[in-house]
C-alpha cells in the first residue's frame, strides 16, 4: 500500500514554543489530508481536514489559531502547534487520502508523540 | 452522525483461541468500514475493509462481513498469536472517519 510518514517521530520541547509536525504522501498525490488526535489509551479524534491550496476545515472544539494547518503541495501537509503548553501533549497522526482507485482509501502516518514540558 | 460502538476491552486470550471483537455502527447511506490495528507506539495499519453489504474483508487470517441489517461489522480470527497483541480499532468511511474506542487484544502464549 501507499505510504505516509511523519517526522519528527518524537519532540520534547519547553511550555510557550511551537511544534511544527510534517506529513507527507510518499508514493501518491493527496490533496487531501487529515490531522488526528490521540490520547492515551483512546480513540483517534479527528482534529481539522487539510486540504491542498485552501484552508483546512476545523472540527468543532478544535483552536484553529492553535493548531495552524498548512496544506502547500500535494504530498506535505503540516501541523503546527503554536505556543505549546502541557494539556497539548499528546500523539498527533496524519493520514491522506488516495483517490485514484475506484475507492477512495486512507493511509495513516506512523505518528508523532509530543511532550510539552 | 456517524457513531461507532466496539466491543470494551480489554481482552485476553491464550494463544490458538478463537477471537471475535464486536462493532456496530450507525451512518447515513452506506460507506465502507475498515478494522485497523495498532501497535505499541506506532500509527494505525489497515487491517481490512469491506465497501459494501455483504462484502467480506480478510487479512492475516482476520475476516469481518459488511452486515448492513444489523449494521455490523465484527472482527474475527480462528486462531489467534502472540503477535496478533495489538489495539483493534473498527471505523467508518475513508477520509472523515469515525472510529469505535478501540479494544486492547492481549494474547498469552
């Protein structure tokens, strides 16, 4: 199957900087991307919708302003997580959508643990 | 909307068991279900999927039949490893998904 991957894999950083987490289509072109959230011992919860060349599509409860998306090719989508502090902490996973078959199908990323100091 | 309800865990069984993990769900019209699998650490892996009723997806000995009059989809495997350990998530429609909470299988040799 296609594949996703996300780097870094893992960031430890201070209370008040900012995270920038990239994903990336390897194999296929994606215009569009989801960004998931996943705590600990639950279910993924769907953060906002990236979509190539326009604004990403936030899920309610879900600081836009925060958690800046930027969807600027077809294969890179990114998720910052401005002015970080410790309730953000938590496993980040993007996946993309590949549509070029007759069903659409997800692929995920391998995730990113962010750890807010 | 869209819910997914999937079988609490966690669930232990010992090696060569049988394994059943329920998930029913209710959507508008009929998208696709997916079983995806989790491994400590790491993002989610498509175990199988099926896009329409009465479909049957299979994978690594897992199956799971698309049941839309009962609006299921459970997971089945004859005879499960210790490698099938893992968190077993059940989910609606590629793209928006919605996913079930996800059940911890820990299996015993």
């Amino acid at each position: 199957g296609a594949v996703v991957s996300q780097h870094p894999s893992w960031v430890i950083c201070k209370s008040g900087t900012s995270v920038k987490i990239e994903c990336r289509s390897l194999d296929f072109q994606a215009t569009t991307m989801f960004w998931y959230r996943q705590f600990p011992k639950q279910s993924l919860m769907l953060m906002a919708t990236s979509n190539e060349g326009s604004k990403a599509t936030y899920e309610q409860g879900v600081e836009k302003d925060k958690f800046l998306i930027n969807h600027a090719s077809l294969t890179l989508s990114t998720l910052t997580v401005t002015s970080a502090h410790p309730e953000d902490s938590s496993f980040y996973i993007c996946s993309a959508l590949e549509t070029s078959g007759r069903n659409y199908e997800q692929f995920f990323g391998p995730g990113t643990r962010l750890t807010v100091l | 909307g869209d819910s997914v309800t999937q079988m609490e865990g966690p669930v232990t069984l010992s090696e060569e068991a049988f394994l059943t993990i329920n998930c029913t769900y209710t959507a508008t019209g009929y998208p696709s279900l997916f079983w995806y699998v989790q491994y400590p650490g790491e993002g989610l892996q498509l175990l199988l999927k099926a896009t329409k009723a009465d479909d049957k997806g299979s994978n690594k000995g897992f199956e799971a039949t698309y049941r839309k009059e009962t609006t299921s989809f459970h997971l089945e495997k004859g005879s499960v490893q210790v490698s099938d350990s893992a968190v077993y998530f059940c989910a609606l429609r590629a793209g928006k998904s919605t996913f079930g909470d996800g059940t911890t299988l820990t299996v015993k040799p």
